[in-house]
C-alpha cells in the first residue's frame, strides 16, 4: 500500500482523476497513526489542492495508540 505524500501526518495517494486522495497505511510495524486523528476534507500539496474521498483498506491497521478518528 503505497502513499503520493503525506500532509499534517496524514499519508494520502493521489486517486486515478488527478483531483481526489485517498487516506493510506503508511508503516509495516504499526503506529502510523496515534491520537485523535482529523481527516480533513480538503488538503493542499505541493501548491494543489486535493478534495479526500475516501479512506484505503486497512488505513488504520496496527495503529494501537490510534484513539479516534473523525
């Protein structure tokens, strides 16, 4: 499961119409994700902007410290 980037410790692959991301797994041993984790509705990178549609199977895998997301 590969990611484009990451923004604000969000780790997003950029979707096949170039305008939407999806929210991805990011490391094998866990813990990518800690807290409480926000998934914003927009994001810009790299002076582009991105609508977030949608989160990617197993985004949130092996996060133990993971408390909530919204």
């Amino acid at each position: 499961m590969a990611y484009d980037f990451s923004v604000d410790g969000i780790y997003y692959s950029v979707n096949k119409d170039g305008a939407t991301v999806t929210v991805m797994y990011h490391s094998a041993d866990g813990d990518s994700y800690q807290g409480d984790v926000v998934v914003p509705q927009r994001i810009t990178y790299d002076g582009m902007s991105y609508k977030v549609t949608e989160v990617g199977a197993f985004a949130f895998a092996n996060c133990h410290r993971l408390r909530h997301v919204t």
